[in-house]
C-alpha cells in the first residue's frame, strides 16, 4: 500500500513539473505575439510600418502567377490595364501597392463588368489582394497589361 502512494506521488510530482515546464516555455512566445504599438496584427519582420518598403522587383510576373490561381477562370481576360507602383499607407504601414483593373469571366462564362483590385506587396513581395482599393487606388494612371489577356489554365 505505502509503495503504491509512493508512485502516485512521483507521477502527481512528475506531471506538475512536465506542466511547470510547459508554461515556463510559453511565456517568451507569448512575449513574440505581442505587438509594440498596443495593437494590430502580429507582425514576424522587423517593419513597424514607417521605413521605405523595397520597389516589388518583377510585380507583372509575381501578378500574373497569382492570379492564374486567383480566378476561376483565367483565361479570356478583357480590358486587363495596371499601374505602376506606388507607395501608399495601408493599415497604419507603409506599402507598395500595384492597382489592377480587368474583366474575367464568370463560372457561366459570361464576362463581369471591370473590377478594379489593389495588390499589396511587402517586402517586394506579393502579399494579399485589396477587394476594394478606393482609396489606395484614386488617381492611379493606368496602362494596358495584355499579359493578363493573354493568359491560359
């Protein structure tokens, strides 16, 4: 009987440590989601949002990969223009974005009218489509991109 309180106690004594350890591990990763500014999303780069992002370097191909993916069907793509990039703040961060504008075809194969998307880059990288550029987007001077038009499956 003494002996098999003695093991259940060494097992309560070896789960409580196993949990103490977990926890302690888990306070400096929690630290790392934290964000500096109170607030926002959690951000894995050193970029606060205030420093010169890096001019996208080859935006029409990293563009035109995307969105092979992007629409759900990428071939027959009509009145496809782009703009050059541009600095603006999005989110408090400063960003470049590349303003799209074109009309794919629907699921029925009937074309939509133009829509007009924002796409983020970070890093010189593509990050994300903004669904509704307005702003980021207003007074952008576009240019035919024919590559777009020009895609296939």
């Amino acid at each position: 009987m003494r002996r098999l309180r003695g093991l259940r106690e060494q097992r309560r004594l070896r789960i409580s440590s196993q949990l103490a350890a977990i926890l302690l591990l888990s306070l400096p990763l929690a630290g790392c989601l934290t964000s500096d500014d109170g607030g926002g999303p959690t951000t894995f780069t050193d970029d606060r949002g205030v420093a010169n992002q890096p001019l996208p370097d080859r935006y029409r191909d990293q563009i035109l990969a995307f969105m092979r993916t992007y629409l759900n069907n990428p071939v027959g793509v009509r009145e496809a223009v782009i703009a050059e990039p541009a600095q603006r703040t999005i989110g408090g961060r400063l960003r470049y974005v590349v303003c799209l504008r074109y009309s794919a075809k629907d699921t029925d194969g009937n074309y939509r009218p133009a829509r007009e998307r924002g796409v983020l880059f970070v890093d010189g990288r593509l990050d994300r489509i903004l669904d509704n550029p307005a702003e980021p987007c207003a007074g952008a001077s576009y240019a035919a991109f024919p590559e777009l038009e020009k895609m296939s499956r």
